[in-house]
C-alpha cells in the first residue's frame, strides 16, 4: 500500500562522506505500465512485501532488519534516550511513537488488495493482528502513559518520547523525504493501473452478488473500521470494543472481501503491479536513494552524540501527534495486548494512499 508523501531529496550531499554529486530535485518518474496477466495470488501481503524492492526502503528506520541501516531504529534511539537519561532498565517498558510507511514494510492482511488469507478473515475480521517493528503491536496515537514507571523515569521517558519523535518528523522532512515522494509516486502508479482497476471493478460486481455496494477493496475496509469506533484519533478511553453482534458482522464482511479478492485475483495484480513499479522507481533513482540511506545513517548518529543535551533542554510532556495519512507507532512495553486496527489512514479516494491504520492503518 502506498501513503500520502512528501518532497524528495532537497539537500545536497555535502554532509555525507564519500558523495561527490548532489541528488536529483526529484526523482525519476518515468514508468512502462508491465503487462501483469493473471498471477497467483501472494501466500500474504507480508510475504509479497518480502520480495519487492521498495520495502528496505520504505522500513528505514521502522525495522531492524531493513538491510540499510541495520540496527538504526526510532525503537533503538529510544532505548538509547534512556540509557543516557540513567534509566536503562526502564527502556523496555517506555513507549516511544514514530510514522512509518504501512503496509510498505509491515504488513496487514486487508487494504487496496482486497484481503488476503480467507482464514484470516474468518478467525479475526479486520481486527487481525497486525505486525510492527520487532512484532510489537500497534496503539493508537497518543501519550506514553508512563504512569507505573518511578518519577524519573516518566520524566526521562516522556523527553525521550518527545526526542524519538521530533528525529523522527525531521527524517521524513529531510532524510528520507525522497523515499516518501517515491513511496507516493509508486503508489499512484498502482492504484492507477489499468489492470489493477479491472480487477477493482470484478472485486466490487462480486461484493455486489453478496450484498455489499462499494467501489474498492481500501474503502470498504476503512469505512467498517470506522462504523466500529477503531480508527482515530481515540480520545482517553481508546477505540471501542465491538459488541458481539458487530464482531461476527465484520468478520462476514471479511470473509467475502477474502473470497472476491480470491476470485478476482485482486491481490494477486495488486502486488504484481507493485512489484513491477518499485523495482523500476528503484531502479532509476538508485543513486538518490544510496544519498537517502547515508544521509539517515550520518543524522542517527548525530543524534545518538546529542542526546545527553537534548534531554536538558527537551520538554518531557509528551506530543507524538502525527500528521494526517502517516502511522503513529507506539513501541515498548505497553504495547497493547491485542491488535488494534489502524488509526487513521487514507483511502483510495484519497489518491489511493492506503490508509490502514498505523495498523498500523493511519496511513
């Protein structure tokens, strides 16, 4: 799935060691539409994902194991944050937010594809779990409700919130910002492909045999989410908790998205075309994207030196709001304890930018 994105590569490289021409202004857009056919539809978006050449850089920063940046998490800024303010053993159960790209490197079972593992759909519904960084569950936006931890500990957490967070936005901003404007221009080219809309069309005539009226896969799923009160912002008491007769409801309504996925092969095209975009997008800015990676990896570690002074002068109220169409992830100990579905996303309405929840679903 693709999100709403932001500028490409603005900066030269005169800070990164080694580079010795500046990136482009953008990036290179130009695309052949691929002739997909009817692939087999993938075993799961994850192991989709798994394949394409877009996720290690769509998960800088979010996954430990992106292949880039090996090790240069938020998680690992914010256990670092800890260590640093002397509460080291605290790190663990301090929940640090950040955004990250959804559906790009973690993945979750429904979205612009339709849904994919009938199973899946028939056990949980849209509430399936939804795996982040390190399988940490996502949680809304929000504080870090830090209230068991010590005095010291909730203010150093709380700076420490606040530290991963600010780094985090000035990444996307910076850094990263042309992985995002290539996350977004990848994402038009799917939703906008011809064969994925066909299949789009048969997906829906087949949701209309079984008595749903909706025009694509991504809408249905988020307008559910928000009839059941699961997509925020939350207010102090969280999502709602679905009543019995709403959880058997959206786990019907799954279970049909799964089979018309199946019989249109919406997944399946969905992800063909994905993959064939992706690897030409990477393909053509490769040497921008080399920049973006060094860029992050000299700004992480720039970081971790400041710590020590950011933590005198950082408040330690904590705000991790993050802006529209991006996923808000909590990670630590407070992780809820089961899935909740996306916080906020965007839909294909929304120039298709898959808005799942920091489900993560924002997007």
């Amino acid at each position: 799935m693709r999100i709403r994105t932001g500028l490409w590569i603005l900066a030269c490289c005169a800070a990164v060691a080694g580079c010795t021409a500046a990136p482009p202004k953008g990036p290179d857009v130009s695309v052949t539409v691929p002739a997909i056919g009817r692939p087999a539809a993938p075993a799961s978006e994850g192991a989709a994902l798994a394949s394409e050449a877009f996720t290690p850089y769509a998960d800088i920063g979010a996954s430990s194991s992106d292949g880039l940046a090996l090790g240069d998490t938020y998680q690992a800024l914010g256990t670092a944050c800890m260590d640093a303010a002397g509460y080291s053993q605290y790190a663990s159960s301090a929940g640090f937010g950040f955004r990250a790209n959804r559906g790009l490197g973690f993945a979750q079972p429904y979205g612009p594809w339709g849904y994919i593992g009938l199973s899946v759909a028939e056990q949980y519904g849209f509430l399936a779990p939804t795996g982040g960084p390190g399988g940490q569950f996502i949680a809304p936006p929000g504080g870090s409700g830090g209230s068991s931890l010590p005095t010291g500990a909730q203010i150093a957490e709380g700076k420490c919130v606040n530290i991963v967070s600010d780094f985090n936005d000035a990444m996307f901003a910076g850094a990263l910002a042309g992985i995002e404007a290539m996350n977004n221009d990848i994402s038009t080219d799917v939703i906008g492909d011809p064969d994925f809309k066909k299949a789009t069309t048969v997906w829906s005539k087949c949701m209309a045999r079984n008595g749903y009226t909706t025009s694509d896969a991504d809408s249905f799923a988020l307008n559910e989410l928000d009839a059941l009160g699961l997509r925020g912002p939350f207010g102090a008491g969280g999502p709602s908790t679905p009543t019995a007769a709403q959880t058997k409801a959206q786990i019907a309504m799954a279970a049909t998205d799964a089979r018309c996925t199946l019989s249109s092969d919406l997944g399946g095209i969905y992800f063909a075309a994905q993959a064939s975009y992706e690897q030409q997008f990477v393909s053509a800015n490769q040497q921008a994207l080399n920049v973006a990676v060094q860029r992050y990896k000299a700004a992480f570690a720039r970081e971790l030196r400041k710590l020590p002074e950011l933590l005198r002068i950082v408040s330690a109220t904590p705000s991790v709001p993050g802006p529209h169409g991006r996923h808000r992830i909590i990670i630590g100990g407070r992780a809820p304890s089961r899935a909740r579905p996306r916080p906020g996303s965007a839909s294909l309405a929304d120039a298709g930018r898959v808005d799942a929840g920091c489900q993560m679903p924002v997007y």
